[in-house]
C-alpha cells in the first residue's frame, strides 16, 4: 500500500508516546518530592494514593502534550519557512520527500517509554531523533538546493532554534529571579 497519508499520524502517536515518558518520569519525581517535604501524608487525607497519582499523571500528559505540540507547530512552520527562502522546489515535493521522516521520531518516542525512570536517557533520545531527522531532512531536500542555499538553510534553522532557546531561558531567568526577589527573607 503505497499513500502518501499512511504516515500522517505518526507525529500525533510521538508526541503522545514523548509525553508520556516525561510524565511519567516527572509524576515519579514528583510524588518523591512530595514525600520528602511530608506533604504526600496530608494529601492522602483528600485522595487516594491511586487518585494522587493518576491525576498529576494526566494533569502533567496535558502538559508535555501541549509543549511538544507547540513545539512541533514551530517546527513545521519554520521547515515550510526556510523551504520557501532556500529551496528551488516550488511543487511541494521536498514536502512529500520529508514525511518519511516521521518514522524517526516514533520510533524513538517508543524507546523512550523503555527508560522512563531515566531523565536523561529520554532527553538524549528526543535530542538525538531531532539530529537524525534534521540530517534526513537536509538529505531529502539537497537535490532541489545549491550548495549557498544548504548553508543558508542550516543557518537558519541553527539561528532560528538558538535564538527560541535563549528567549525562552532568559524568560525563565527573569521569572525565577523576580519570584526569588519577592519572598521576604
């Protein structure tokens, strides 16, 4: 069976199956935490040990779920971009050729369910199914690029994600110094 739409779900399964793997890892941590600082006991009192956990499980889900999400809706929107600057192909087959690719992260995403008890196992295999799918893609597209519009491309995608991960740290910075500066001491 050959459509060009088998694959279209494959992003909605890695994004659920990434999501996960980070709750699940994060639920864990959690729940830990809260033992540690003696409020597990108390909340035991509202909730059951099952309940506790099932709701902060699919409250962080919905968390992971929307970020990743986002994330992937940046990403698509900045690989159309940079096709649209960079590539020669006007049809959309670079598009066509990229789809493919949607098998790299699935299959990392159900690896990333095997060591869900290891934070950076799971980062490592969502940063290394982004390298692998970013070097596919470069490959897929190359036949319809120049040399000068590949570089181009790399630029703008390796400037593109520093400036968003800077913002985003920064942002985070801001935020943790004002809530430190606030709790009088």
């Amino acid at each position: 069976m050959k459509n060009t739409y088998l694959t279209s779900h494959f992003p909605l399964f890695s994004i659920f199956l990434f999501s996960t793997s980070f709750s699940l890892y994060a639920e864990s941590w959690i729940v830990s935490q809260l033992i540690y600082f003696g409020l597990y006991e108390g909340m035991m009192d509202f909730f059951s040990e099952g309940g506790i956990k099932l709701t902060l499980l699919f409250l962080l889900l919905l968390l992971f779920f929307m970020i990743f999400s986002a994330l992937k809706l940046i990403s698509d929107t900045n690989i159309q971009l940079s096709l649209l600057f960079f590539s020669k192909d006007v049809e959309g087959n670079d598009l066509q050729r990229i789809r493919s690719g949607s098998w790299i992260f699935l299959i990392a995403s159900a690896l990333s369910l095997l060591v869900t008890n290891h934070l950076l196992l799971i980062v490592g295999l969502f940063i290394g199914a982004v390298f692998i799918y970013f070097v596919f893609f470069l490959y897929k597209v190359s036949e319809s690029m120049t040399i000068m519009g590949m570089i181009g491309m790399v630029f703008f995608h390796m400037l593109f994600w520093f400036t968003f991960i800077l913002t985003v740290a920064y942002a985070l910075m801001k935020l943790y110094n004002s809530f430190i500066a606030s709790l009088p001491f």
